[in-house]
C-alpha cells in the first residue's frame, strides 16, 4: 500500500527531531492526525485551543530548539497567529502546519479559504503552501531549515485534499542540519573592551537574549568587576537564575534597580544586546 503525504510528513518530523504537535483536531487535518496516531515516535498533544498549542509549541521551541503545532482550515489556523508572532519575535525555531481547504476550492471563496500567504507574512521567515504531493518533501525541509538557521516561524500550507494523496518521494536531500556559528569578538575589539573597564571605576553589565548560553561567563565577569547585572525581557530566562549580581530586568515591566544602575555608572557593557 503507497504511502500518503501525510506519512511522509510525519516521518520527516520525527527525522528532524520533532516528538509533538500540539493541535485541535479538525477535517483538514484528520489524515496528519492519523498519520501520528500510526507513528510511535511522535504525539498530537490535544489542546482545548489552537492558540494554547501555538504558545505551547513556541516554549518547547524555546527549550528544544524545535517544535511544531498545526490548525486546520479557516479559524482553525488563524487562531495559531498570536502563539506564532510571540515564537518569531522570540527567535524560537516552530514550524506551523497550516492546514487548508481542498485545492480544488482556492479562489472561490469557498467556505473557509484563507489566504495562509498574507495572513502569515509578518510572523514567518517562510511561508509557502504545497499544492501537489512532489512538493511537500522540498517544501517540508525547507520549512524546518529556514526556522532553524533564521530562528523562527516556518509555516507550511497543507490542503487537506493533498494530506491524503499518495506520498512523491522526494528528488533531493530531506535532511535538516542544526549547525552553530561560533562569532567571536576581534582582538582589537578586547583590547579596545578592556582599556575601558580599566579606565572607569563604576561598571555595570546589561544582558540580552545573546548572551543567554553565557550565564556562567557572564557571573564569574561581574564577580570580578563587582558590577551589577540587568537583561533585557528576552534575557531573562538565561541571566536572571544563580546570579548574585543581578538587579532585574529594563523597560516596561522592568524594575528600578535595573533602570538606576544603568544611569548611575560610568560604563555600561552590552552583551548579547544592541
């Protein structure tokens, strides 16, 4: 028995390390559901609201590295949008699977057509849908490389009409590759660094998401300049934890130990921040 698109899907998830989706089950999205019932190695996570899996799959994302929710045609995918715009602003690598009506239907203002393209521009560094079987392989990895080399949203049109159709097995390569870039700073930009921590006596460091795998440097530094530590909102999760020289956070929910000891000193030092 030929494989559907749906199969194919599932399993190029659970290939790229993806072990949830989190979703409301609807129509367009009853063969991917039964495609994951059939898989071991991933699950649907059943949630009361697409929206709830959409803020669900961004924090996985966030502590993964990679996470997935689906909706299915009409409300069912718009309501994913929140949830999306919070992932991309935050970084977080998701790819959404935006289920549609039957392709048989676009452009006839069928019952529940949206037009996924514009309704996820600005939340999305890709965002395409397939209308064949061929193009799912190609589009599906590209979907999930895009979301984690640029870190962020890839969402990923999906009629249901083509979740059901016989799998194309895909022409080129459908593996996904999570490598890192080590940045490192120039010499003569830690020489430059150095000769001001050297010239003023008030220090105070300010942190952003950047600097969020750099927590223990990012101590031991303010241990040795006695400098108070303040983060971003974004900077928080990876900053704030077994500091003693944290003050909080700036900006609107920010404290005013954080604000002060920013205006007070005599240098400030931005890691991981513009």
């Amino acid at each position: 028995m030929a494989r559907k698109v749906a199969e194919q899907l599932v399993d190029m998830l659970v290939k790229a390390g993806i072990k949830r989706i989190y979703a409301v089950t609807g129509d367009s999205l009853n063969e991917l559901n039964d495609a994951v019932r059939r898989n071991d190695d991933i699950r649907w996570i059943h949630v009361r609201h697409e929206e709830a899996g959409a803020y669900a799959a961004a924090a996985e994302a966030e502590l993964t590295g990679l996470a997935c929710c689906a909706g299915s045609s009409g409300p069912g995918h718009v309501h994913l949008i929140n949830g999306l715009y919070d992932a991309h602003r935050a970084n977080a690598p998701l790819l959404a699977i935006a289920s549609t009506c039957a392709t048989v239907e676009f452009g006839s203002s069928y019952f529940q057509e949206t037009n996924t393209t514009k309704l996820f521009d600005d939340c999305s560094h890709y965002n395409q849908i397939a209308t064949t079987p061929a193009q799912i392989p190609r589009m599906t990895q590209a979907a999930i490389q895009n979301a984690i080399q640029k870190k962020g949203v890839a969402v990923l049109g999906l009629p249901g009409d083509v979740s059901e159709m016989d799998a194309v097995e895909n022409i080129t390569s459908d593996k996904n590759y999570f490598s890192k870039a080590v940045i490192k700073p120039s010499i003569e930009d830690l020489t430059e660094l150095a000769s001001l921590i050297n010239k003023y006596r008030k220090v105070c460091i300010f942190c952003g998401i950047g600097a969020a795998e750099a927590h223990d440097e990012v101590v031991a530094l303010a241990q040795l300049l006695k400098a108070p530590v303040g983060y971003s909102f974004r900077g928080k999760m990876g900053i704030q934890y077994d500091n003693p020289y944290e003050v909080g956070m700036t900006g609107l929910l920010g404290l005013p130990s954080a604000y002060h000891s920013m205006h007070e000193c005599d240098l400030v030092i931005l890691l991981g921040t513009d």
